[in-house]
C-alpha cells in the first residue's frame, strides 16, 4: 500500500464507516438516553421551564466570577481549546468544503494561515490541559484511561493536520491520509466516550434548566 | 419480614435512573469544578468528595444496564457490577459529605444537575441498607411519633399554650377554611418556640386567617433527606391530608429548609398529583403581606448584619429577593456575603448531614466556608431562615469561638412590627 | 530539426554496433547544435532537476561524453498521449534533439518497420545490447486476460519480462506504466497493474503523468546519461522532478493563503485568479514540476488556465474523488450517505430503547416499598 492507496483508503471506505459510526452511533446515544423518560412535574412552576432550559443551555458558556478565580486553569483552558477546535474544524476551507458536501451548505472560511495560529495555540492549550489534568489531583483522580484517550484522539487530528499543512516529518500525502485516520477514529469513538458531551451537554443544560426555570431559580 | 439487599438497591437505581441522568453522565468530562463548588471538597480536599465522583456507583449501573457500550463491556469482562461493600463505602460520600445544597449543580458547565442524582442515588442507598443510623432513626421517628426529633403534640399545644398566654392572642388549632396552614419544624418547637410566637403575631396582625393542624404539624420530612421516596411519600401525605381537609389556600412552610423541597417541589410529584392548596414558605408569604402593605415595621437595627441564604431556598427554590426586601425593612446595616444568593456556601449540615451522627466531624469541617465568608465582613449579628441552618450556625460559631448571634428572619420582622390598630380584631 | 524528421528511428539506419560508442557531445554537434545552446541547456536542466548551476559545467561534460544507449520502447495499454507529448516537445530543442541522440531501436508509433521486421528489430537489439539497453515501458500491463493486449501475438505481460531480463534500466512512462493509470480506474476491468508490479529485479523510474512533461522525460533520461539513476521518492519518481506539489509551486498560492477561493467557474473569484481549491484542485496533494517548467514552450500549465489540477501523476488519481470536488471531500461524505446512517442509528436507537424501557419498567416493578421496620432491622443486623 503506497501513501496514495493508503489516502484512497482512508478517504473512501474508512470514511465512510467512520461517517456511519459516528452519525449512526449518535442517534443511538440519543434513543439510548431518550427512551429512559422523565417523569411530569406536578409542581407549580415558579417560572417558565422552556425559559430556564434555553436560558441555561446559553449560561453555562459562561461563568460566574468566582468559579472563574477558583477553576481557573480550567475555565481559561477549557476556553481557549475549545474555540480553537471551533476555529479550526469549521472555518477552514477544505473543513467547510467536505461539511458543505454532507450538509449541502457552506459558510465563508478564514484564511489559512489564521486557522493555523489556531491550530498552534490549540495543541499548545490541549498540551497544557493535559499537564494540568495529570498534575491537579481531583482531575488525576477523576480521569480513567477513557479520558486519556479521548483527549489524544483530540490532539492528534490537529497535530497531524498541522504537520500535513506544513509539510513535515513525512509526506503531505502520506500525512493528510494520517489526519483523516485520526479524524475517522476520533468520529468512531466519538458516540461512546465522554466526547459525546458535545452534544449531550445541551440535553444537559436543557434538563437542569427546566428543572431551575419550574423552581424560579435563576442564577 | 424482608429485607434491603443489593438487589433491591440496583434496582432501584435502574428504576430511578431516567433520561436527565443519563444526560448528565453523558456529559460528564472529569474537569473537576464540580469539587471546586463543593465545600466538603473544598474544606477537605480529598478527591473522592468530588461531587461527581460521590455518583460513581450509580454511573456504573446506569453505563452496564442502559448503554450498548455499557452492555458489551460488561459481557467482556471490562467492567465489574456494583458490590455491597462498594455501596458501603460510598454510604459516607453520599450522605456524610453531601448536603445536597445544590452548588456543584449551579457550577457544572456541562450543566449536571449532580443534586438531583444524589438525592436519586440515595434511594438506592435506602433500599440496600446502607442509609447512615441517625437518619434511620430520623425516618422511624417521623413515621411512628410524627416528628424526627420525636416532638408529640402535646408539646406542641403547651409551646401554644405559651404564646397565647405571652402574646393574649388566639392561636387556633383545626379551623377549617382558613387561609393558610402554619407548619412548623420540630427544631423550631423545641429550639426557636419564638418562631411560633413571631407568625402568630405577624399573621393575626395582618388580619389573615390562619391554623395549625392537632393531626400534622411536622413539615420536616426525613423521607427526603434519608433519600426513600416510599417513607417521604406517607411524610407528605399527611401534611396535604391535613390541608385539604381544613380546606386552607396556602400552607406554609416553616423557616427550614429541605421542608420547603419536600413539600414545594417534591411533594406533588410524590402523591402523583397537583395539590389544592399553594405551598409557600414562611418568607415568601411575608413578602407578599410586605407588598400588599399588611406588614409594617418601625425602627432600624443598628448592627451591621448579614443573611445566610438557606441552599433550599435559593439554588433548590429561587427564594433570593424576598428575604432581602424584609431584611432593608428592619436593618441600616445589611451587608451582603461573597457569593451571596443562589451561589452562596451551605452551612454544612443541610439534607440530613445534621440528623447523621457520623457527620459530625464532616459538618464542622465544611462550616469552616461560612467561618471565611463571616470572617471577610465582621459582621454583629447573622440572619437567616432555616432552623437548620441555624443550629449548624450556632454550633459552628462556638466552636470556632465567634461571638456572633443567629437570628431568624421571621422573629426579626416580629420585633419590628407595627400593631395594626383593628388588625388584630 | 524535429524527431519526427530524424531518419534514425528506422532501423535499418542506426548502425546497432554505432549507437552506444558514438558520443554525445559530438553527435550533437554534427546536428549542428552550438555550444552556447548547449550549456543553455544544461542550465535548464540543472535548475529543473535543483542542482547547483555551478554543476553545469559538469553536467554539460558528462552529457558531452555519455554514449548513446540503446532504448526499447515498449507500448502496452495506452492511448499514445506519452509519445504524443514528447513527440510535440517545442521544436527545434535540445531535448528533442537528446531524444534523437538516443538509440531508439524499437517504438511502435515512431518506427517506420513493421510485422516481423519490427519485432526482429526488438530481439537484434535486445540481443546486441543484453544487461545495456533502456527498456522504456509506457501502458499498464492486463492480467486478467492476456488476450486483452498483444502485439504480434505475444501477450503485454510476456513481452515485459522478455524485455525487462536484459534491461539495465527500465523508465516506466506515463501513469499507466508508472501506476496503472485509466486502464486500472475503478472497476479496472482489465486487471491492469504497473510495471513495477511485475518486474521486481531491475531499476525502475517511473515519470508519471497523464501525460508526462517531455522536458521531465527527457531530463530523467539525460540523467540517467550523466549521472546514472536519479534519487527516486517513494513512488519511484525522481526527486529531482517530483519533489514539490502543484501547491507548493503554484502562482495561486498567495490565494490559498488568504482563504480567497472560486466558487465556480465563472465568478468573480475566478476571473480574479484565486485559488480553486474548492473547485477540485488537488494541487496540494500531486508532486510534478507543472508549475515550474509548464507547458508547450512554457506557455502555461494548466491552473494557469483556469482549471485545477487532476492530480494525473499520481496513482489512481481517476479514482480519487471527482475532478471537481475538494480534495478534503472524501466520495463517501454525501448527505444522502448521512440520512442513511442516521436510519440505522434510528433502527438501532428504536430497538435499544425499547430494551431500556423494559428494562426500566421492569425495575420499577420490582420495586418493594421500604419501610421503617425494614430500615430498622437492617441498622440492628
């Protein structure tokens, strides 16, 4: 299998399961978690529930100053990751051309080398998490090998893709094929590890939330 | 007679766990600021009284029974059920370092709602035999005697008897068609009887018509700290009992705190039906008397105070403003806490820490939060609205030596009232 | 003088014994060819192939002084187009005149013999220079059929390894010859292969292209004259020619950069000239020295025309995704490809829930009320 073969590979078949697994395994997450049910609220609410979910689902992207002061290796890492991926996953312009693809629809990308700055500050920041993950002893404490492997098929799709861009270590082609593996095993195990919380997170913040608009709590 | 096993405490969590929860440990990412906003954690710095991690056992039974991946592991031989002597274990983490205060809730940016998972996740707890003795002994009393701390009502109708003789007031037992059905705590009966005596004047001076039930006058509910929906269900029924047999508008809930979740919030859902009366807790209904002008007050407190707001009133209840427009009414120098309102710190011994005997270490440790907050403001008096609070307050400012009264709220009002001229009548 | 008019491809005037001792230099200067016009090229083809122009004076004496091999050339399944674009290599040049100055002893379309005399020509100079000559191959090789291609009867496959076992060199021409190419496409219905994938024992160069740039043919054969065989990348190209993508060449570049791209073909984007990465260009991933030598007398190649890349001196590159889709769009990422998945997700997502519902409920009906008393005797035990 030459470099060629291997990006033929990995763009065609691989992919395609990798798009299966992934799509397949989300909606499945769904009716998995769905299908347990909620029981009604006889409860007077204080306030509108569908406010208090969609308010919180907004809230949470924030934080309140002294959670800020208190966490604050996390909030800022958590911040700065998590914008880069946003940054680099969805507004480079050969991203948003294969998301076009699936979607049907685009939107204006930035330029490349901007989305590289991104890519660098984000590798450095997901390095830093790492280091503050091992080194913070709730986190150590917390964390199982899921965790450890969740965060490595996060990096290795962004180093891979940045070593691509740039031409190094091996070649453009042979390396393209590896970050598009990456990406495809990130996709994979993306339904059944904590990299779910992408999605789920607003399931989340919408149950928490109605539960705090029916109570009247509003923070 | 049968038994609690295991058994019956997995099963209870399959039956407990639903789609919010899987929701919530779906979204889980192990960042760890769920310890941050815990002040058992905080006080104590263990990892394991990480909020999420107090979850464990019940994350386990919801991944093996409820997910694919869950499922496959368990068939491989990933992953291990849930032993007795794990839940044994996580007995401390679950009742002694959680007071269900509901900060770790408000915290999560995933938005957990890790409250309500606790209080689930004890039910499971209670169904294995593994809920800590003095909340045991909390349930049995409350069952059997009426009350947890084992209060009968003819204590009750002496404390009235007290009242009317000090105030020359009538305090009425069993009158049907009042408007509102006064609960009490048992703390208040025996520890604050000047809590009775404050409702009672304020009530009648706001020409409102009020009672008390001879047949239920417990609001406390140990169902639902203890976490068994089966002991806090005959709990509740027998305040809305009560209720809707003397036909009342309003029942209010005393200056306690899980008493206003029990009945409020989890009382209609555990009868399985909308009551026919409002709940409202003591606070709430002297807000209201505030803005329709049936409550007016005379003369400021001098000293420079603060309010402790009770977790079940602000994060579990969104009780935040109405205890401050009380407090501007009497006091020239109310100073606020840091964190103050739905952030502020537990006292340390709200659901059912302060009934568990084998907190008692735990509860002082965490009081040392509210230790800092005071120690920023040097404040003369506190004020709050929770008899439990309260006496966790008082408890924790002797031991540390702090020469700081603790005041409730509604008695502080009481003492600035103005008698209505006719109000009464 | 082009190579079409040059008398020497017949073989019956190219002494066979002549060819490989008759100089270079002087062969050329006989065609008079000057010696400015000489170094000239060499210059070119030192900065095609990145070697140092103090090099040149070297280049040009080794060129001077290399014998004129003898060259095979054989055509299997191919459309021509190598011989077509070596053939219209801009005339009067040096390389054309290079490509005179080889022995060609044997080449379908340009040898004026035919039948038995041909292919008696093949085995005299496959004889006369056995362990010597160049074995050029352009066209993949079928092997699911023998009878797919023959020349004089002797199956592609058969007269590869005739021809190969007395190579010093073999330069496989062409993607086809190179990778497979067209033949090879999706389904490869003729079960094409490469010539590498055949012949295991001898050097191979392939100079992929759809057609390849006659200056790189020409280059890799005066390499292969001067310095012997070229460095070759993993696919077996040489280095020298095949080091840098389209992109990294590219004039768009800057475009590419900036994230200004054409959305169609006739936008203002691409009136403009910006990138058509969008439009299927896959430049990024395609190693030939398009960008730098170009085409037809260097007049343009073809990003210069407003078209992408096809990335045609890459493997498979007929089946790497539509020409006109963005190279990071694998062909499996469609939306209908989505919906799909997303029934099976539904499929599966019904059956598991019920299971959690039964489960669930189940657990619920299990449920045993607890009970003071029961509490009571679990705290005494």
């Amino acid at each position: 299998m030459n470099d060629v073969d291997f990006l033929l590979w990995v763009k065609g078949p691989a992919f395609s399961a990798a798009m299966v697994i992934f799509i397949a395994g989300m909606v499945l997450r769904f009716f998995e978690i769905l299908s347990l049910g909620k029981k009604v609220n006889y409860a007077v609410p204080k306030s509108d529930p569908v406010q208090g979910g969609l308010r919180e689902i907004l809230r949470r992207f924030g934080t309140d100053k002294a959670t800020f002061q208190r966490s604050l290796l996390t909030v800022i890492g958590g911040y700065v990751f998590h914008i880069g991926l946003f940054v680099v996953v969805f507004l480079l312009a050969a991203h948003i051309a294969l998301l076009k693809s699936i979607i049907g629809f685009g939107w204006p990308n930035l330029p490349t080398p901007v989305v590289d700055a991104f890519a660098v500050i984000t590798m450095l920041t997901l390095i830093a998490v790492l280091a503050h993950r091992l080194q913070h002893p709730v986190k150590r404490f917390l964390s199982t090998p899921s965790d450890y492997v969740v965060w490595a098929s996060t990096f290795v799709p962004v180093l891979t893709g940045y070593m691509a861009y740039h031409h190094l270590l091996l070649a453009p082609s042979l390396m393209l094929g590896l970050h598009i593996l990456s990406v495809e095993f990130l996709l994979v195990i993306f339904p059944f590890t904590k990299l779910t919380h992408a999605f789920t997170l607003f399931l989340a913040r919408w149950y928490n939330g109605v539960s705090m608009g029916i109570r009247g709590v509003k923070s | 007679m049968s038994s609690l096993t295991l058994e019956r405490g997995i099963n209870a969590f399959k039956a407990q766990i639903d789609a919010p929860m899987a929701s919530f440990f779906s979204s889980c990412v192990s960042c760890g600021m769920c310890a941050e906003a815990c002040l058992f954690y905080t006080e104590n710095p263990e990892p394991r009284f990480a909020p999420i991690y107090k979850l464990e056992p019940l994350r386990r039974v919801w991944e093996q029974e409820y997910t694919l991946i869950g499922k496959l592991k368990a068939k491989l031989g990933l992953s291990k059920p849930v032993t007795d002597a794990e839940l044994a274990e996580w007995q401390e983490l679950v009742y002694n370092n959680c007071s269900l205060c509901g900060r770790c809730t408000l915290i999560c940016p995933v938005g957990n709602d890790l409250t309500y998972m606790i209080r689930k996740m004890r039910e499971g707890m209670v169904a294995s035999g593994h809920a800590p003795e003095g909340l045991i002994g909390a349930s049995t009393r409350a069952v059997q005697i009426g009350s947890p701390m084992g209060v009968k009502l003819p204590a009750l109708q002496a404390q009235v008897r007290h009242v009317e003789k000090s105030t020359g007031m009538e305090v009425p037992f069993d009158k049907v068609g009042a408007e509102y059905l006064l609960m009490l705590s048992s703390m208040e009966i025996m520890n604050y009887p000047e809590y009775l005596e404050a409702v009672a004047k304020i009530l009648t001076n706001a020409g409102k018509t009020w009672t008390l039930s001879s047949e239920c006058f417990e609001a406390t509910n140990s169902g639902i700290q203890i976490g068994s929906s089966d002991i806090a269900r005959e709990l509740v029924s027998r305040v809305v009992n009560a209720a809707e047999k003397l036909k009342v508008k309003t029942v209010i809930s005393p200056e306690c705190g899980h008493a206003y979740t029990a009945l409020r919030w989890e009382g209609p859902n555990l009868i399985g039906r909308p009551y026919t009366f409002a709940a409202k807790h003591i606070v709430e209904v002297l807000d209201e008397l505030r803005e329709q002008g049936l409550l007016q007050t005379e003369g400021m407190e001098e000293a420079k105070l603060t309010f402790h707001d009770p977790c079940q009133l602000v994060r579990r209840g969104g009780v935040v403003q109405q205890p401050r427009n009380l407090l501007n009414m009497v006091a020239k120098n109310f100073v606020e806490m840091s964190d103050c309102g739905t952030l502020n710190w537990c006292c340390g011994a709200g659901g059912g820490v302060s009934a568990n005997e084998d907190a008692e270490e735990v509860k002082m440790k965490a009081f040392l939060r509210k230790k800092k907050q005071l120690d920023e403001l040097g404040v003369d008096t506190l004020v709050t609205a929770c008899a439990n609070c309260r006496i966790q307050l008082e408890e924790g400012l002797e031991v540390n030596q702090m020469d700081i009264p603790v005041v409730g709220l509604t008695e502080m009002i009481a003492e600035h009232l103005v008698e209505r001229k006719g109000g009464a009548a | 003088m082009r190579l079409g008019e040059i008398p020497i491809i017949v073989k019956d005037e190219v002494p066979i014994e002549g060819a490989p001792t008759s100089a270079l230099g002087a062969y050329l200067h006989e065609r008079g060819v000057s010696r400015r016009d000489f170094l000239k090229f060499c210059g070119l083809l030192a900065s095609t192939m990145a070697i140092s122009p103090a090099l040149i004076p070297k280049i040009a004496e080794a060129l001077e002084n290399a014998k004129r091999p003898s060259v095979i050339w054989l055509s299997f399944q191919e459309c021509t187009g190598c011989t077509e674009s070596i053939t219209r290599s801009h005339s009067p040049s040096i390389e054309g005149l290079i490509f005179d100055a080889i022995s060609l002893d044997y080449h379908h379309t340009l040898q004026a013999a035919s039948g038995y005399g041909a292919e008696e020509a093949r085995a005299e100079a496959m004889k006369e220079n056995y362990g010597k000559y160049v074995l050029v191959v352009d066209g993949s090789i079928p092997l699911d059929n023998p009878g797919y291609s023959t020349i004089a009867g002797i199956s592609n496959l058969d007269m590869l390894k005739e021809a190969a076992a007395g190579a010093a060199a073999i330069v496989a021409v062409g993607t086809c010859a190179a990778y497979g190419g067209l033949p090879k496409a999706d389904p490869n219905p003729t079960g094409a292969v490469s010539v590498a994938d055949i012949i295991k024992d001898k050097p191979i160069i392939n100079v992929p292209g759809c057609p390849p740039i006659p200056v790189v043919i020409t280059g890799v054969i005066a390499h292969f004259l001067t310095f012997g065989l070229p460095e070759l990348d993993s696919l077996g190209r040489p280095k020298a020619f095949y080091g840098q993508s389209i992109h990294d060449r590219c004039y768009r570049r800057p475009f590419y950069e900036r994230g200004l791209f054409a959305e169609t073909f006739d936008d203002e984007g691409a009136k403009a000239g910006w990138c058509l990465y969008k439009l299927g260009c896959k430049g990024p991933v395609t190693y030939n020295a398009c960008a730098t030598t170009k085409w037809n007398d260097g007049t343009s190649f073809p990003i210069e025309s407003g078209h992408g890349c096809i990335g045609c001196s890459e493997p498979d590159f007929w089946d790497f995704g539509g020409f006109y889709q963005a190279l990071s769009i694998p062909p499996g990422a469609s939306g209908k490809n989505a919906v799909y998945a997303a029934a099976v997700g539904i499929a599966a997502g019904v059956a598991i829930g019920a299971m959690n519902k039964k489960s669930k409920a189940d657990a619920a009906g299990l449920h045993q009320t607890v009970t003071v008393e029961e509490l009571n005797q679990e705290s005494q035990s």
